[in-house]
C-alpha cells in the first residue's frame, strides 16, 4: 500500500501545471462555499439583531382581543401585576410599555396610513435604541406637548422637515375619531426603511390623554438576557401570565423567519452548484491522467497489478490533489471572513434602498460558520471520490495488450 501511495504522490507532479489547477478548483470551491454560508449567516444575524433591537424585542404582550382588530380600548389587563411580573423574572433583561393607535398622517401634501406608538422615551431608548436612531434632530424635547418622531423614508415622501407640523388622526376608546397636530422633532433611519415609513413615535402620556387612557398600555417589549433563553422564558412568562398574549419575534415577524429558512436553503443550493463544477473539473482532470499514461496502466496491470491496487491509485491520486487544495481554501475564507466580520463590506450606495427595503443595513458584516466547517469538508471530500469513480472505471476497463499498443 505504501509503494501505491508514493506512486501516487509522483504522478500527480508528472505534470504541475495541471495539478495546481485541480488544486486552485478545490481551494475556490470551498473558499466560495464558506464565504457565501458566512455572509448569508452574518447577514440573517444582523437582520434578526436590527428586528429584536430596533423593532419587536424578544417577545412582546398584547391584550389577546387587541391583536384581532387593533381596537384601543383592549389594553393589558392588570399592568401594574405584569410590570412587577417582568421585573423580577431571571430571564428578562429590560422591558418598554407602548400605546398603540392606528391612524393617518397628514399634511399640506397629503396624507398615509401609519402606526402610532406611544413611548416612554427613557426606557424605550433603553429598550430598542431610539436614540441611536435618529439622524435629525432630537428625541423629544420634554419643553413643549405634542411632538413627533418619523421615519426618514416617510419624511422624503410626505416631504416633511424638522419643525414641520403634521395631523395624526386616530379613533379613541370610545371609537370617536380624534385629532392632534404635533410638532416634527426627530427623523429616524433604521435598517428597515419599510418598517420606518409606517411607524411613527409620539410619548405615551400624551397619546393615552387622546386616547382616552391615562394609565394604560397596549404592548410591552421585552429584551431578555439572551435569544437562547427565548423557549424558557416564553413558557415561564406564559405560566405566570394566563390573561396576556405573549408572542416572540418569530411569531411576530414570519417573514423575518422564513428568510432565515429560505437563505439557509439557498445556502446549501450554492454549495451544490459549486461542487457540481468541482465534480466535473476532477473528472476531466483525472480523464486526461489516465489517457496520457494508458500505456504506463496497460505496463502495470501486464506486471501483474491487480483491479483494486489500480483503483486505489486513482483514488490516491484524487485524495492527494484535494486534500492539498482544501487547507488553501480554508484558510483563505477564514482570514477573509475576519476581516469582513471587523471592518464590514458595502454594496455601494446604489444598492443602499434596495438593501433597507428587505431590513438589512446598507453594510454587511460576515460571520463564519465554524459549525458547518466539517460538513463542508466532508461534502468536498466526497464528491472528489465521488468524481474519481468515472476515471477510475475507465482505467479498470482497459485491456492491457491494447493499451501496451498505444
């Protein structure tokens, strides 16, 4: 077995240029395949990251009547027990109450239908950092009543400025259509410009005074310690909770869970079409050998070589020339990967809108896939011995009286 192995290791020196090729194909296969696992990976980290922090939270409690039709008059029942409830539970890191309104938004310009919520500013800016998010202006001046935060997508098509005056128009309680102007204090951009254009904050005490609600709240955030304590506390908070809605990200947002399914499949479906190309670059590599040295085989097998010793060689062969492109690959997508992971990598401003308009950031961070490293590798490896079979049945198919001829 040892004479076959140096056998092998010689030929496939025999001819260099053609060997670092097949080696150059195997350490692009896999580098492409590690790299597109690891942006698509760091991309659905920071669209989950930018939907917990920025809009949703881990989970969030609604009155369960409140969801059906967005009528304000459900708020949570018994507030003040599910605020000591969420205080002192292990699992919850920091929660915000909302009011919420749905309603229209108009101006000289004209008008669109939003979401209004109402917000404690303190602990929303704890909550979903939207402080961090504004780009214009400020988050509430606490000097005058009645002012708003808007999105920066909605700015641009109502054409609204800083100071401008806008109409929120809403139904109350009571279901009696109500209005207030408030003042523009603060534009906000996030990474989802969807999202932005149909959400719009004012502060809560001013939002119950209209609504007719002092004390009430119709949806609290909740940011837990961490997203795998996310089973545990549901079901904690769910036994303690019997009269509240409680739902995760994952419920609240469907389409964000989907995609994270979607491009994982999408993933592996790359992968696939990367080793296709491999499989038939290692045929062809591995076709030509055999066809150069048919008389060198036919020489071998008349010396008595056996039908396994000549397959194995082949196989050797084929190991040798992948197992040394595999660590250049490997290597490669790592060191790429970290400098991505700490600097980001921009699609350029052209793609900025199209890029917020599904929630992602305009810059795009990768994040390896250690985990999936030994699967990759596995999956290369097998579909090099998989690719070996073809020219290796060819070479056991040879007569050694006609190839000793040629």
């Amino acid at each position: 077995m040892l004479v076959i192995i140096s056998m092998a290791w010689r030929n496939i020196w025999r001819n260099k240029a053609r060997s670092f090729v097949i080696m150059f194909s195997v350490a692009l296969g896999i580098f492409a395949g590690l790299m597109v696992m690891a942006l698509y990976k760091g991309m659905m980290r920071d669209r989950i990251k930018a939907l917990i922090y920025q809009e949703t939270g881990h989970l969030q409690l609604h009155n369960p009547s409140f969801k059906n039709d967005y009528e304000v008059k459900f708020t949570i029942d018994n507030l003040a027990n599910v605020n000591n409830l969420l205080t002192q539970n292990r699992h919850v890191k920091k929660f915000t109450l909302r009011s919420i309104a749905q309603g229209m938004l108009a101006t000289t310009n004209g008008s669109a239908g939003l979401q209004i919520n109402g917000i404690d500013p303190a602990s929303e800016n704890n909550c979903s950092e939207l402080n961090k998010k504004i780009i214009i202006g400020q988050v509430f001046s606490n000097q005058k009543k009645y002012e708003i935060i808007i999105g920066q997508k909605l700015s641009k098509k109502m054409k609204i400025s800083l100071g401008d005056k806008v109409v929120l128009t809403f139904t109350d309680h009571t279901d009696e259509i109500v209005s207030g102007a408030f003042r523009v204090v603060g534009i906000m951009q996030t990474s989802n410009s969807a999202w932005e254009e149909r959400n719009v904050y004012v502060q809560r005490n001013e939002l119950n005074e209209l609504l007719g609600l002092p004390n009430g709240a119709h949806e609290i955030a909740v940011i837990l310690n961490s997203n795998e304590e996310l089973p545990v506390a549901m079901m904690d908070l769910k036994s303690k909770m019997k009269s509240v809605l409680l739902e995760d990200w994952k419920k609240l947002s469907p389409e964000t869970e989907l995609m994270v399914d979607t491009v994982d499949i999408t993933s592996y479906i790359i992968m696939v079409i990367i080793l296709i190309a491999l499989a038939f670059g290692i045929i062809n590599t591995m076709l030509m050998s055999i066809l150069e040295r048919t008389r060198e085989i036919g020489m071998m097998m008349a010396l008595g070589m056996n039908k396994l010793k000549l397959f194995v060689l082949v196989l050797m062969e084929t190991t040798f020339l992948t197992l040394s492109g595999l660590p250049l690959g490997i290597i490669a997508a790592i060191s790429l990967s970290n400098y991505i992971a700490e600097n980001g990598f921009s699609f350029g401003a052209n793609s900025e809108e199209m890029m917020r308009k599904y929630g992602f950031g305009t810059t795009i961070y990768t994040d390896f896939a250690y985990e999936k490293l030994a699967m990759t590798i596995l999956f290369v490896v097998t579909t090099a011995f998989i690719s070996c079979l073809y020219p290796a049945i060819r070479a056991l198919k040879l007569n050694p009286m006609e190839a000793l001829r040629k």
